[in-house]
C-alpha cells in the first residue's frame, strides 16, 4: 500500500501519538505546545488521517475515541525525506549545498554526517559478506 502523503499538521499528530502510543483527541490536542490548534481541527484532522489509513480507532471509553498510529516513525521520516528530495530533483547533494548556503549545515556537521556515512558503509559490506556466505 502506498504511504499517504501528510501535512505537517498530520505529521504532528502522528508525533503525539508516536510518543504516547494511543490518545483520545484531547490527549492530542494537550500535547501541542501553545497556543495549541482548536479541538475541531483536531478532530476533523484525525478523522481525515483515519480515511487516509494513518491513524485507527482502536477502542472508545464513553464518549472518546482512543486512536493509534498506523504509519512506522522511520516510514514517514523516508516519505518527507523523499519529498523533500524531490524539490532537488532527487538528490541529496544539491540540498547538502543549500543547507551550507543557508549556515544551517556546518563543517562539525559534515564531519559527523562522514563518520556515520563510513559506519554505515561497514555495516552494508559486513551484511554483504555474511549473505555471500
């Protein structure tokens, strides 16, 4: 199934669920920071998500529904990565350079993002190496 596309509101809301694994809308709502969205956009927003099969009722207790997120943290930090890596015509270089224009990427930055590139590089060989054998 293809991953939906979500607002940034959406994708909030998935945070709060993220970090407390099911929540009634209210429980939602507290916890945006203030000023905090209006409990109807809340609502038609979850119901929205729902349609979209990013959330699901799991349960209701009297009169509110408890929902959970049905979209992995890791698959909807890809799908905004892809996205935003679209506007680059698909590659990360051309978004690296504007990161360094913008000051928001540092040298330091650079150098860690080279550790983790090397590391991950290690691990993909190792895996090759035990597949092979």
């Amino acid at each position: 199934m293809k991953r939906p596309k979500l607002a940034k509101l959406e994708l909030r809301i998935l945070e709060a669920l993220w970090a407390q694994g099911r929540a009634s809308m209210r429980e939602i709502q507290e916890a945006f920071p203030e000023p905090r969205p209006a409990y109807t956009t809340i609502t038609n927003t979850v119901y929205r998500m729902e349609a979209k099969h990013a959330v699901r009722r799991v349960r209701k207790i009297g009169n509110a529904d408890i929902f959970e997120p049905l979209i992995a943290k890791d698959a909807a930090r890809d799908s905004v990565l892809d996205e935003i890596l679209s506007f680059f015509g698909g590659r990360p270089q051309p978004m690296m350079a504007q990161l360094v224009e913008s000051g928001r990427l540092t040298l330091d930055d650079i150098r860690e993002l080279e550790k983790a590139a090397a590391e991950a590089d290690r691990q993909r060989k190792a895996e090759r190496m035990r597949k092979s054998k």
